[in-house]
C-alpha cells in the first residue's frame, strides 16, 4: 500500500485540495457478506432454465448493477427479447428464490473490525447496495447491531445501478457529505467504478474470484488482498486520511 501516491492521484483526479473522510459508503454483496457464489450459482440457474446461455463466472463482472438491469441487458443480448419492467422483476423474484435455497451466506471474515474501527474514528457508515433482495437487507440489522446509519441506499432508491454513479451520489447527499469527505469500499470493478465516478477515495477489497488489477484498472485508489488485510491498515490510512476532530 502506497497511500501517499493514493492521495496524490486521488487529489489530481477529482481536482480537490484536500481529502478528509467523515464517512463510509459500503458496499453490502462481498464485502460484507461472502455472497457472491450464491449470487452466481442462482443466475446461472436462472438463465439456463429460461434458455439463455451464460456462464458462471460472468455475473462477476455484473456485480453492483441492478438485478432488473442485468436481466434486461442479458435478455437482449443473447434472445434479442427486450424484457418489460414488470417481466424482470418476476424473473428477479425467482432468482431470489433460488439464491435463498442456497442457504444464508457468512458473515466476510474482518468486516465487524473494519466497521468498529471506522465506528471509534468517527466516520459515519452507511450501505450503498445494488441489491433489493429484502431478507439480506434486513440481516444486516440484526448483525451488525448500531454499525450502520438508519439510512441506506439500495436498488429501489437509484435509476441506474452501478458503475452509474448515482447509488454513491445519492448516499452521499443523504448523507450531507462530499465527494472527498467520502470512502467506498468496495468488492467489484462496475462498484469500484461508480465510487470513483462520484469522486469518492475508493477502496477496493478482493474477497473473491476477481483480481487486484481489475479493482486498480476500474479507478481503486488502494487495493487491499483481503478484508482482513483492510482492517489492519484501516487505523493508518484514518490518521492520515480520517477527519480530524
Ligand atoms: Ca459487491
């Protein structure tokens, strides 16, 4: 981690004189819960039996868009069918279904520090999703108890999913912060993009499949190996970078 050259071309990227971080948007799918298998395995299932053809491995790549959006995108690429609203959100309802017979996902291992570390710095938290999945956003409440703000973003509140900038643009208006009083912290490249598009310090965190480069290439300001790795350094970058009471 080279969090000097971080700030740097964080600074000159968004044009801002000064980086002072009052509060967290996080990211719920792989970074706060390991997910993303059953996400993929549930797709996968979900478009062989509708006769689309895909593979596993690329809802990765999906990962922080909408399920509507990711619907109706591989509908039109690959069966030229154009999905009404109303027809993607019945096929996102079984996509559900079959993610929850998977069985509840685990907690991923570090985040409960990450978020207590943030919580002992005074910098605010608050879950920016792409998900509308109702049962995992309220597991979030009963695991992590007082970690989060009441407010919280999520696919009902956006028109357009990430990397579109808007569910961290409008987190942080609910907010009341700016762009460089903001870190994200995210698992995937469409999310780590969105943060950067809002000109937040965007942290980005493999917990998965996708590798490191791909969170730099998609505009991470630090990249970190695992969640754990985060919460070890977390207390050194909020010296330098937390806001300062
Ligand atoms: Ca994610």
């Amino acid at each position: 981690m080279n969090l000097q050259e971080a700030i740097t071309g964080y600074l000159r990227f968004t044009g801002h004189k000064s980086l002072e971080i009052t509060t967290a948007l996080i990211d719920m799918d792989g970074v706060l819960y390991d997910s993303m298998k059953n996400h993929t395995r549930a797709w996968y299932k979900l478009m062989t039996k509708n006769g689309i053809k895909a593979t596993r491995d690329e809802f990765y790549a999906y990962e922080g868009m909408t399920g509507t959006e990711t619907l109706k995108m591989l509908f039109r690429q690959r069966a030229g069918k154009i999905l009404t609203n109303d027809e993607a959100v019945a096929l996102y309802k079984v996509k559900t279904r079959y993610f929850h017979e998977l069985g509840e996902p685990n907690v991923i291992e570090g985040v409960r520090d990450v978020l207590q570390i943030l919580k002992e710095h005074g910098v605010a938290r608050m879950l920016v999703t792409g998900s509308g999945q109702q049962s995992v956003l309220e597991r979030v409440d009963r695991d992590f108890p007082e970690l989060f703000a009441q407010e919280r973003i999520t696919a009902a509140d956006v028109s357009h999913g990430k990397p579109n900038p808007e569910p961290y643009l409008k987190g942080m208006s609910k907010m009341g912060a700016k762009p460089n009083q903001c870190m994200v912290i995210e698992n995937a490249p469409l999310g780590v993009q969105a943060g950067h598009a809002a000109g937040c310090f965007t942290i980005g965190i493999t917990t998965g499949p996708i590798p490191q480069k791909d969170l730099l290439k998609a505009g991470a300001d630090l990249v970190f190996p695992s969640m754990e790795d985060f919460a070890k350094e977390l207390p050194d970058v909020l010296s330098v970078i937390g806001f300062k009471k």
